[in-house]
C-alpha cells in the first residue's frame, strides 16, 4: 500500500498572499503558528502574564492591519517579534515608565530537589529582569537571537540595522546579562 | 575568526537544539571560562523561553482578531465615505462662494433653494465633528481652475455685497 502524499505546510509568504486576497483563514493558520512563540517573546521582555493576550492580540492586529509592510526580507516571525516589542514599548509610555516587568509569584514544583528548582527560577527570574531592562535594541536582538536561533542578517532586516551593529548589540546585551545574573 | 566569536556564533543553535558542537568547539567551551558564562547564559535564555507562559487559546485568539480586523475595515469604510462625501460638500460650497462672488449686486440674493441645489448633501448631518472641522479646514482653500473669494478679495466687496454672501452660508 502506497503512503498518502506528504502535504506541505504552506510558507509564511502564501499565508499572507493569501490574506491579502481576502482568505481569512490564512491569517488564524498564521496566528496559530506564531501568537505562542509572540507571547513568549513579551513575557521574556517583561510583559506580565496576566497580559499576554492582550499584547499578542494588539501586535498581531498591527500586523495584519500593515501586512504589505512585510517584504518578506526577514521572517514573519521576526518582524511580528519587532511589532510586538513596540506594543510593549507603547503599553510602557502609557502607564508613563512606571516598572513594567512583574514579579511573578513562584510556584515550586512538586520534585524531588526543590531547592535546584528553586535555584534555576530564581536565575530564570533573575534572566528575565535583565533581559527587560536592557537598552531595547539590544533586548531584541538577544531575543531574536536565543529565542529563535536567527541570524544577524535576519536579525538586521528585521530591525532595520546593519548585521554587523546587530552583532554588536548581542554581544553588549551579553556581557550585561552576564553581570546581572551571575 | 577566533574561537571564541565562532563558538558564539554557534551557541543559539545548539542551545535550541538544532546543532551540536564540534569536538574543537567541545574542547574550547572545555577551556575557556569566558565562553561558559555566555554559554550558561544561553542555557538559561532558551530555558526561560521554552518554560515561558503564552497564549492560552491560539484559536479563540483568530476568532477575536477576525472580528476586531472586520470591525476595524468597516468603520474604514465609513470614514473614507465621510471624506469623500466631505471633500464633495468643501467642493460645492467653494463653487457657491464662487458664484456669489461674482453674482451682480443688483441681483437678489441666492436663495436657499438655488443655495440646496448647489449643495444637495444632507448626509453633512452625518458627519463627526473632527470630519466637521476638516470640511471646514478645506473650505478654506481654493479650488484649483476657479475664480474664488479668497480673503485678499474680500475687501474689494461692499458691506451689502458681503451681508449677501454671509446670507448663502447661514441659508
């Protein structure tokens, strides 16, 4: 007996050709595959978790608002990452610079070392708050970077930077990161 | 390039999972403590990534975001029809003022009905008041190819020729 055809997943770039010819359904597969890894980007830039879902709904809205700013030069995840880091930017002018990184409550888990769980919470916590008080740019391309495994030229057409400032601003964020969680 | 920048460059990949050192990059991460630290740091990065909280409905959020990206298109339809139908009215008035200006003094005053059939719009009562206040901004400015009463003019007109005009706008 034959296998059934394999079917591709279509690319990011038909999704949103498709979009922009009034197919709806492209725009929720697009959301599906990419408000995950967006809300983990905003709770790793220090979005509380009670807001995610509103901050992922407001940057994926901004996005399909101006899907034909999308070149296609950097990912559809990268450049929605850039949009959602600016929801975040502008949520954080509007409460005027009042602390936006929340201190989550720790739960401990239920393991048989809970002082290495709670050890590695307290540096993931501590990671966190780094990562959200970092100069923005160098937040973003840590991010882009650790989160998504991308390069600097993606990261460069996605920030509207040169790939070699691009390496510059990880390696800043690194050797701050370094200092703060260690 | 020396190791330590090439072992950076390679750290997201293989802390994702996606690639595995090279037994020289295992020996120099081996070696060097510099490269630990950013190493552990990665470990910890795509840790808090993989553990971080989300979105708790992916598919309730397509719903909600079709019916705001639907809503959003509707009322964006609405204002262009507004500008449209105000940028109509600015052009219509701007021809009213044209004519009064050069109508005879010893003819009567328009009237409201000529005043209504050069400005049949009453779709102006449904205007916004910021799309108001535009209509009122363009009617300022002249309309390019036609001879208008633009403020340098205003003063070459009688006071009754004036009461006239002033009588069109207030109909």
């Amino acid at each position: 007996m034959s296998a059934a055809p394999v079917l591709e997943s279509p690319s990011d770039h038909a999704l949103a050709a498709a979009y922009r010819a009034g197919d709806e359904e492209a725009a929720a597969e697009l959301v599906r595959r990419h408000a995950p890894a967006l809300g983990r980007f905003l709770y790793t830039s220090g979005a509380a978790r009670d807001e995610i879902d509103d901050l992922v709904q407001e940057a994926l809205f901004r996005a399909f608002r101006r899907l034909d700013g999308w070149r296609g030069e950097a990912s559809f995840r990268s450049w929605l990452f850039v949009i959602g880091s600016n929801v975040l930017r502008d949520e954080y002018r509007r409460r005027k610079g009042r602390q936006i990184v929340s201190l989550e409550d720790r739960d401990l888990p239920d393991r048989a070392d809970p002082h290495a769980d709670l050890a590695a919470n307290e540096t993931a916590e501590r990671l966190r708050q780094g990562v959200a008080t970092l100069p923005r740019l160098q937040r973003e391309v840590f991010l882009l970077r650790t989160q998504q495994g991308a390069g600097y030229t993606e990261i460069a057409s996605a920030l509207g930077t040169t790939p070699g400032a691009a390496r510059v601003h990880y390696h800043h964020a690194v050797r701050r990161l370094k200092e703060m969680v260690t | 390039m020396n190791a330590c920048v090439s072992l950076s460059d390679r750290m997201p990949e293989v802390a994702l999972g996606r690639s595995d050192w090279s037994p020289e990059d295992a020996a120099h991460l081996a070696d060097c403590a510099e490269c630990q630290a950013e190493w552990r740091l990665l470990v910890a990065a795509a840790a808090l990534a993989e553990s971080a909280p989300t979105v708790a409905d992916p598919v309730g959020l397509a719903a909600a975001l079709r019916l705001r990206l639907a809503q959003d298109r509707a009322g964006r339809t609405t204002l262009r029809r507004g500008w449209l139908i105000g940028g109509t009215a600015a052009t219509a008035a701007a021809l009213v003022l044209a004519v009064a200006s050069t109508r005879p003094a010893d003819q009567a005053p328009i009237t409201t009905a000529e005043a209504d059939a050069l400005l049949p719009l009453p779709e102006l009562e449904g205007l916004e008041t910021a799309q108001l206040d535009t209509l009122l901004n363009t009617i300022d400015r002249p309309v390019a190819g036609t001879s208008t009463l633009d403020a340098s003019t205003m003063g070459e007109h009688e006071g009754e020729e004036l009461e006239q005009v002033f009588a069109t706008w207030e109909g």
